[in-house]
C-alpha cells in the first residue's frame, strides 16, 4: 500500500471517529449510518482515482461529485431521475429540507429529533468533513491544517451535548490524527534517519527530535483524558430554568426536547409504576398551546409563584365543575423514573397532589409540573389524581367558553393553509354542536379518512405541515395530534396537544412499564363545565382504543371530505344513474386510450430509465473504445522503423501500466526493460523480444543509423509499406512481452486491463491534471 493510500485510510478514519462524537446531541443513532457511509465514500472515491489515475485534483472533483451523489440518493427522494441525476425539483427539495434542518436547530434542545432535514445536514455535514480532511492530509500534504475541521466537529458536542464529548470519542478522533501528523513529510514525524533530510548526525537529530515529538503529542493525549476525570466537575444538569428575582422562575420552551424524545425507538424501559386505576390513561409532561404553523410549544409569558408547590396540593381542573369533580375517582399511581432526564414532571392529569422530595412547581391554567432547579432523574414520587370519565350529554351541553380562553386557544397563524379549513367543515359538515364536530375529527383520522401511522412519514418540518400530511395520508402520532388541534381551532374549539406516554405494559406483578417506544402525543379540546378533555385522533394501530367519551352514542351523520376542490364546489344536482355514470367511465378511458398513439406513446415511454442505462453504457465502454482510438491513431503514424519502434515502446508502455507495472517518464529505456525483466523468465522468447524493443528505440533516440536486432528491424527506408511492414512485427514483440507480464499479475489486474484500458482515458486527463 502505498503511503497516500494509509494517509487516506487514517483520515477516513479521522473523519469518521469526529462525525461520531456527534451522536449525543440526537435522540435517534439512525443518521449515522448515512453520515458514517458518506465518509467512506468520499474516502473510496479519492483512493479509487489516485490508485487509477495518479490524478489528486481529479480525485478532488470526484470526490465534490460523489459526495453530491450520495446526498441525491439519500434525499433526493422521487424528484431525481434514477437516484442521482437532479431536476429542478430535487433542487426545491433539497433546500426545503436544509431549510427545514435549520429550524430545528434553532429550536431543538439537545438531544434534537432525527428528522430527514437535520438529517441532511448531518450526512452532508459529514461529507464536508471528510473531504476537508482528505483535501488538507493528502490532497495538499498537510496534515496539520486536517486538524482544523476535526477540532471543528469535536467543539460542537463539547459545547451543547450534556456532559460535553465523551473520553471515547476524543480518543478515537486523537488517535487517527496523530498518525497523520506523524506521517507528514514536511514534519518528520516517526521517521527513520535514513529516510530523513541528509545522513548522518543531522538526520538522526532530526528522527530523535520527531520521536520526541510524538511522544509529547501521545502524552498530551493521554492528558487530556485522564485529568478531567480527576478534577471536581461543574453541575451537568440541563439548562432548563431559568430562576428570576424574588418568588417566582421563569419557564423556558421545553417542547422541542420533548418533542424529539417522540423519536426515539429504543426499547429500554424509562419509567415504570404502580397504580389503582383499572385502565390506566397516558402519563402527560407538558402540553404546548402555542402553535406558529411550524411548531408546537408552551406559552412562556407567565411566572410562576414559589408557593405554588405540588406536595401542597394542585389547583382545581381549568374548567372542570364540581358536578363532575364530585363524580370522578381519586386515585393514587406511584412512579419511578429510570431513564428520563426532564423537567417537566410526568403525571396522570388531573393530578390532585405529587408527594415528591424537591422543590417542584405547577402552572395553574394546564397544571404541568415543572422542577425549581429539579429533574426528573432517578426520581420516586405517588401521584393522587382523578380518574374523570365525562358523559355525552355533559360533552354536548358545554356551554360557550370564556372569551379570554377562547381567544387564546383557538389563535391560528394567518400563513395557515385554506386547505386545512377546508377539509375540517367538510369533515363536519352534519355535525349539530362542538362535541359532534370534535368526535367527527377524531373518526376521520381513525377511521373513514384513510389515514396510516407511520415513524418514517416525512418531517413535521415546514410552513405547510398540517396540509402535507392530510394529503399523504401518512404520519405518527405528533402529525395527528397536531392536524386534529389545528383542525378543531380552525371550527372555533379550544385546543392545544398533549406530550407524555402511553400507559405502556403490564407485568406479571402488576407493574407498569413505558419505554422510549411509549412516548405519545395527543390533543386536549376545552368543554366548560368538563375542562380539557382528551382525544384519540391516531389510528388504534398505535393507541388501541379511544377514550369512551370520544365515540357519541348517537350517530353522527358527516359528509365525507371530497377528493377535489372542484367537487367541493359543485353544486348538488340529480344523481346520474349507474348505468350512465359506468358509461361516462368506459368513455373516458376509451378516450384516454385513444390519446396513447402516435407521439403520445413516444412521451410516454420511461425515458428517465433509458437515459440513465445509455449513460452506463457509455460510462462502461469509455475506456476500452478511448484506448483503442489512441492505439489506431499511433500506428496509422508509422511510416518507417523509427516511428515503428517508437509506437511499439509507447504501446508496451500503456498495457503494462493497466497491469499495475509503471515507471517515471524520468526513467530510460534500458531502465524500463530492466523493471519488465522481472516478469520474464531468462531466456525466454519474452525476454529476447523485450530486449530486442529496448534496442531498437534506444537506437532510434541515440543512434546515428538505423540499428539490426535479430533479423526483425529492418534497414531504414523511406516507403510508408515498409514501415507499416516492420510495426506489425513490432507490435507482435509487444504482443509476447505484455502476456509474460500479465501472467504474473492477479487476475482481478489481468480482467481490468482486458476490459477497462485506460490509456485513452489517462492521455485525455494529461492536459488538465500533472500530478
């Protein structure tokens, strides 16, 4: 292996542990798979062509073009032709998706949801990375300056991931670097004295000074691990409060963090608990009432007092009667947190009073509880709270709302798309009062609407959100729990969505556990009189089945939302009759069929598909038509022995380097034919013809007359017959000489250069690129 291959095995490496270290600050470990093999494309792409070519600009092209590649085969989705060719739609998408990536780096806590527009980031990112280090390390040969992007990536953990950067991950990033930094020629790093500057005194000076150098550097490293591992540390909680003057603190968002826990699909078990309650309801952390048209998330004007503390009991339910808090169940449920690091406190709602060590505090108008300076962590704590079951009839006979509350809970953004209003009052066309229309949602989305629950629907990400998934159809649990919220909003009924878990599995001992794969989102709709009230819009695929009180006794009879604008705004007439209408159906498609001839079929045919087989068969037979043209186009020159022998030399020249044997143009000829002669046997017919070659060109370039070489080069003469005479013999030489070369070669070696010569294809890259 040569050294620009280790340099670029060790930066690949380098590269490849840096984006690694970028792991805490996602909930999901999926991205790194795209992330990971961007690195190692960019890598193979830039040793594939230096192998090749001996070409490093070329390789840095090459390497921009496959980085390039990836990103379209990853994101480019159903808007690039075969995967790889761009539109101008790919184009749309991909700036839709980095634009939606950054929004979620504006607004995501760490660790932040794997959604596809951080996700590009991330893998483009990666790709970034690599190619720097690559372009720095062996590109320019500095592998000093490939520290600069390395340090880069490594900062970015080290400054927001909780806890910083793990040990692990610094050494697994040190090491590579290290390497690099000791196998820089210009550094003299790790090298032995014969191989450094001139003999004697001065080059082992040097070698022992590189030695120390190194040894300084693995020592530094070393340093670096083990003292902050001794030292006291700071207070690695999260920053999640922010403790103002006097008594009360101030709450910051906190949705987004939540939010990405959404994303997780791990199994391990987060939080586990005993309760009296036969059908357990969901746990809920926080509820976000705030809607932007891209995001959901709580509102943070109000303080809240110091005094209102949970182990002294919780404010009343908002809008909950005495009728139906007298009618409600008290019930206890104990919790125990494993793996939840938050600090909003999970609880079943309403809770009535946390028994819980620490300061913690509740917010009156949603009664989330959140830690004064507290998280979550390893916490125990019992939970008494309500076990509310409403009534239709109190449902349906809720009374207007106050007008504060209505206006604040029913706000929608202005850039909100008709569609999704549209579709709301078509979904609700028979309903008779705010009930009906809520319970009709719900069934929509459940049920008649033709909706599926999917974790890898595309991001939530966007200004047209809700509008993209009623017409996909597609989506997990925070996309129908949002598109029911906005939906009810846009009918005029109070709504906000709910963030917590799903009730999770029962064990044998009759304990409750939830894990990552439990975390859940749903909306609450405000009933006067009942409060907030939860709702089920996501399919029972995921949540099993809806609350009771979501599902009226009393038919609801909705008109179905139609499949076009235009049917929408039709206006009712008499129905045709079957017959007519399975009629007007055979017309259309015969009409259809009809328009299928002539140029039609020809547009119609998969040109994308055959475009892209052209392009590979093109791709695949470059190099062996280039070669040969370059072979035509050098003997149609011959004219005599010289430019015979000549050509000859040239040909042998680019046949054995497809066989991996090649030499410096500095290099003579008897200097070639030596290297060649270890792949021929002494006194072999190859031998002899080898010999023969190297004679007849030396005395051609040296040699005042024409030279006699056993009987095969002729005496000089001026007629173009005799000299095409002398280059096919000639060219049979090489003949004999390439196939004693070749049968010492790996046939991987032997195959490549049979089908992929690429001496046409390297004297087309000798104008642009010397290397």
């Amino acid at each position: 292996m040569t050294r620009s291959a280790r340099t670029a095995l060790w930066a690949a490496a380098a590269s490849a542990a840096a984006v690694a270290s970028l792991r805490p600050l996602v909930v999901s470990p999926g991205w790194l798979v795209g992330a990971l093999g961007m690195v190692c494309a960019v890598a193979g792409a830039g040793l594939l062509v230096r192998g090749l070519f001996r070409r490093r600009r070329l390789a840095v092209l090459v390497q921009a073009l496959v980085g390039f590649a990836v990103v379209l085969v990853l994101f480019g989705g159903s808007t690039t032709v075969l995967g790889v060719v761009p539109t101008g739609a790919t184009v749309d998408r991909l700036v839709q998706l980095a634009t939606d990536g950054v929004q979620v780096v504006q607004r995501y806590s760490v660790p932040a949801v794997d959604l596809r527009g951080l996700r590009l980031l991330l893998v483009a990112g990666a790709g970034l990375v690599a190619f720097a280090v690559d372009l720095f390390a062996v590109t320019l040969r500095r592998p000093a300056l490939a520290g600069i992007p390395l340090l880069a990536v490594m900062a970015v953990p080290l400054a927001l991931a909780p806890g910083g950067s793990s040990a692990v991950a610094f050494v697994l990033a040190g090491i590579p670097f290290l390497v690099l930094l000791a196998g820089d020629r210009r550094g003299g790093w790790l090298r032995s004295g014969a191989r450094v500057g001139a003999p004697g005194r001065a080059a082992t000076g040097r070698s022992v000074a590189g030695v120390t150098a190194s040894a300084t550097a693995a020592v530094a490293l070393v340093a670096a691990v083990a003292v902050p591992a001794a030292v006291p540390g700071l207070d690695e909680r999260p920053l999640t409060i922010d403790t103002g003057p006097g008594d009360t603190i101030a709450v910051i968002n906190p949705i987004l963090n939540l939010k990405a826990s959404l994303g997780a699909r791990s199994d391990a078990t987060i939080i586990t608990y005993t309760t009296d309650e036969p059908d357990p309801a969901p746990l809920r952390i926080v509820t976000a009432d705030v809607f932007d048209g891209e995001t959901w998330a709580p509102s943070t004007g109000a303080d809240i007092p110091r005094s209102q503390r949970v182990q002294d009991g919780l404010a009343p339910a908002p809008g909950m009667s005495d009728a139906v808090r007298n009618a409600s169940t008290v019930r206890s449920t104990g919790i125990s947190i494993r793996g939840l690091d938050q600090t909003y406190l999970p609880l079943p709602y309403p809770s009535v009073r946390v028994d819980i060590s620490g300061e913690w505090l509740y917010e009156t108008d949603s009664l989330n509880v959140v830690g004064d300076g507290e998280t979550t962590r390893g916490r125990q704590y019992t939970a008494t709270h309500l076990e509310v079951t409403p009534t239709e009839a109190e449902l349906r006979s809720a009374p207007e709302p106050p007008e504060d509350l209505w206006e604040r809970y029913t706000a929608l953004p202005e850039s909100l798309p008709a569609v999704v209003g549209d579709t709301a009052r078509e979904v609700t066309a028979g309903a008779s009062d705010a009930y009906e229309r809520a319970a009709a949602l719900q069934r929509y989305f459940r049920s008649t609407g033709g909706f599926t629950y999917s974790t890898t629907a595309p991001n939530d990400g966007g200004a047209d959100a809700v509008a993209t998934f009623l017409a996909e159809k597609s989506g997990f649990c925070v996309q129908f729990a949002s598109a029911m919220a906005v939906m009810a909003r846009s009918l005029d009924i109070p709504a906000r969505v709910a963030i917590g878990f799903l009730p999770g599995d029962e064990s044998s001992d009759g304990r409750w556990r939830i894990s990552a794969q439990d975390a859940h989102a749903w909306p609450e709709l405000y009933f006067e009189g009942v409060g907030w009230t939860r709702f089920e819009p996501t399919p029972a695929t995921r949540t099993g089945q809806s609350p009771t009180w979501t599902t009226p006794l009393t038919p609801i009879s909705t008109a179905a939302p139609s499949t076009s604008a235009s049917a929408a705004a039709a206006p009712t007439a008499t129905a045709p009759s079957a017959s007519a209408s399975t009629s007007t159906s055979t017309t259309s498609a015969a009409a259809g069929q009809e328009q299928l001839t002539g140029w039609d079929r020809v547009w119609a045919l998969p040109w994308g598909w055959i475009l892209g087989a052209l392009l590979l068969v093109v791709a695949l037979l470059t190099p062996w038509v280039s070669a040969t043209l370059l072979s035509r186009r050098r003997w149609a020159r011959v004219h005599d022995t010289a430019t015979s022998a000549e050509a000859a030399w040239a040909e042998l020249g680019d046949r054995v380097h497809d066989l991996g044997v090649s030499w410096p143009p500095s290099t003579t000829p008897r200097q070639r034919a030596a290297g060649l002669s270890e792949f021929t046997e002494p006194g072999s017919p190859a031998a002899a013809e080898l010999q023969r070659m190297r004679a007849a060109v030396e005395s051609t370039r040296f040699g005042a007359a024409p030279a006699r070489s056993g009987g095969v080069l002729v005496e000089q003469r001026t007629t173009r017959r005799v000299g095409q005479q002398s280059g096919r013999l000639v060219r049979a030489q090489a003949d004999v000489v390439v196939e004693a070369v070749a049968a010492g070669r790996p046939r991987w070696l032997r195959w490549r250069a049979r089908l992929f010569p690429m001496a046409g294809v390297r004297r087309a890259l000798d104008w642009w690129d010397q290397d």
